[in-house]
C-alpha cells in the first residue's frame, strides 16, 4: 500500500508513520515529492488496523496497490527512474537514448578493443560482451569467464566505455561485480529466483531480460525480486518471445515498451539483434523500438560476423552499425528524444 502524507506534514510525523510500518513488519519506502511525501509499504496488511494509520497526524490517504509486482509499480513510484550507470550515462526517460553494443561473447583481448574502440567512434555509450554464455548446446564455446572479464576491463580502459556483461551463476556474483558496470541477467534467468535475489543484494544496476516464455507480468514480478532485495536499479529488456512465427528467432514484442513504460516507473532498453536472430532486421527494428519509447538498445556487433563464436547472423558489422546510429538520430529528434 502507500500511504499519501499531507503537503504540510513535518519530517517528524513521516517517520513516526515509518516507524509505526516498521514496528507491524513492513518494508518501507520513502518518496519525497516537490509537493507531498508518499510512503510505500510492502508487507501483510492484516498485521495492522489501516484506520490506525489512516489517523496519525500527517497522513492524508491510504491507498493500495493492486498489481502483484509492488515496488516496479506505476501506483508506487509516478515518476520515471533513472538509472545511473557513470558520470556521463544515465539510463531512463528524459535522458539520452543510450545504445550498448558490443559482440555476443568476448573472444580475444584484441578483437574487443577494437571493436570497443568502433562502437565507440559511432556513438555507443556502454560496451557489451559476454565472458560466461548461456547456449543452448553444451558443445558451444561457453565464454572465457575470468579471463573475458580481464579482457572487458582492458576495452573499458583504452575506451572507457562502461561495461555491461551477464552474469549466469551466484558463485561468480562477487567476480563479475568487480568488473561489470551493469550486471546482465539474461532471458535464460529470469525466473532464476535465487540468483534474481543475489544481485537484488547489490548496488550494481541490473539489465533484466524478458524470458523468451515470460509474460509481461512475470518480467515485472522478477524486477520485485531485485527490488524487494534493496537494489532499485534495473533496466527491463525486451529482447523478443516464442510465437507461432519462425521466420525471425524470437517475435521481438515491441508492444512491451509502452506496456512496461505504463506499468511500471523502470526504463526499458529493447534488444534488436536476439530479437530478431537477423542482422538485417536489427536496423528497422532499432528504428520501431527508439519511435516506441524505448530508454534505449542493445545491439550485437562484430568485426567479422561470419567468424563469429556466436550470434554471428545477428550481428552488425561496425560499418552498418554506425550507419544505423545516423538513422537513429532523426527517429530519436522525432519523438522527443536525443541520441
Ligand atoms: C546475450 O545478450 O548475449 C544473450 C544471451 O541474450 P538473451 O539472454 O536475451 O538470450
Ligand atoms: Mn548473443
């Protein structure tokens, strides 16, 4: 529920409702508006008389949250949060459209300088790479691990491109924190409740995925898991679902942005290339997803596609990648926003 404080309530009597909530068990949550001060309190309602709340000096109104996801809710936060990832970048409404891109996974130190360095020169504002990958088959390449993450620090340094990279286990959560500026929780663990819990722990911020079968209610309710832990610092992914449709890997549901942007205060970044599985769709969906309201991309780009270690049909050479950050530039100025 959240319990709406009077304009003129003094700090005094918002923290006597606050210790009050706490005292019945609940977790509290403090918004301090320009105009009013809105507290927001998850826990079991029967544990406490809502008319004795409703009569402490200050409080002006009761209001439930109906959805089951509480914290993410529209009804609990109004206003848009914005995630801060550096100095320079910042993910969420008013802000910049930020474009992460980078290859599938890190394959040598070299190869993700150089393409850091390229994605850079177009405009991007975060680097991406996998060290720990999730793949379908066992005989795949399953990423570098610590040694990737080494490579991804060495690309942040020549570039200073913010890192983001998944993280597939809680037994690496402390490792890949040490090296990543944005935790990746791909669409394989979004119901991972357990390693959902672990980064809910932390401060890092956390780029969620939607699952390929997960509703939009079920990409919501895994946000609360990472709230619920304390961390309120999370980016939603769209990055595509399973329909009846096989032309294209996954169905990218575009619909999500503004979906997601109307239930909840978190941004949402939309994923083109794991999207779509091609490269060649990667472009006009970047386009849709920026005209939707998407906070931003995630894009998959590599120096020699058809050398890649994966994803290789999905991925933008770093030439069409920085045609497209010009294209997306009109989309961005044309509704509002800026690259
Ligand atoms: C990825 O970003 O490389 C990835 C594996 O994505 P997803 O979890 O969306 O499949
Ligand atoms: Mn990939």
């Amino acid at each position: 529920m959240i319990i709406i404080m009077r304009p003129d309530a003094t700090e005094e009597q918002v923290n006597y409702v606050v210790e009050k909530l706490k005292v019945h068990g609940f977790g509290t949550h403090l918004s301090k508006g320009v105009e009013r001060t809105v507290i927001g309190a998850i826990g079991d309602k029967s544990a406490i008389e809502l008319e004795t709340i409703q009569m402490l000096p200050g409080v002006s109104e009761i209001v439930p949250i109906r959805k089951p996801y509480k914290l993410v809710s529209r009804e609990f936060q109004k206003a848009d949060t914005v995630v801060k990832i550096s100095e320079r970048l910042s993910i969420g409404a008013g802000q910049k459209i930020a474009v992460i891109a980078g290859p599938c996974s890190v394959e040598s130190e070299q190869a993700i300088i150089e393409v850091a360095a390229e994605v850079k020169k177009a405009g991007a504002a975060a680097l991406r790479g996998g060290a720990y990958k999730p793949r379908t088959s066992p005989y795949s390449f399953q990423g570098h691990g610590k040694k990737g993450l080494e490579m991804l620090k060495k690309a942040k340094e020549k570039t200073g491109l913010p890192i983001v990279t998944e993280l597939l286990d809680t037994r690496d959560a402390e490792l890949v924190a040490q090296y990543a500026d944005v935790i990746q929780i791909g669409a394989r663990n979004m119901q991972n409740f357990i390693l959902l819990r672990e980064v809910g722990k932390m401060k890092k911020p956390v780029l969620l995925k939607r699952g390929g079968g997960a509703t939009i209610e079920e990409l919501l309710m895994s946000a609360e898991y990472i709230m619920s832990e304390g961390n309120h610092n999370i980016i939603l992914c769209e990055r595509g679902i399973r329909t009846i449709e096989t032309y294209t890997r996954n169905t990218l549901d575009l619909s999500a942005v503004p979906v997601i942007k109307k239930l909840s205060h978190l941004p949402v970044i939309v994923d083109p290339s794991h999207g779509t599985g091609k490269w060649d769709l990667v472009a006009p969906m970047s386009l849709a997803a920026i005209a939707a309201g998407a906070d931003g991309l995630i894009i998959e780009v590599h120096p020699n596609p058809a050398e890649a270690m994966s994803d290789g049909p999905q991925s933008l050479k770093p030439e069409t990648f920085s045609a497209l950050m010009k294209q997306l530039q009109a989309v961005a100025r044309a509704v509002g926003r800026e690259l």
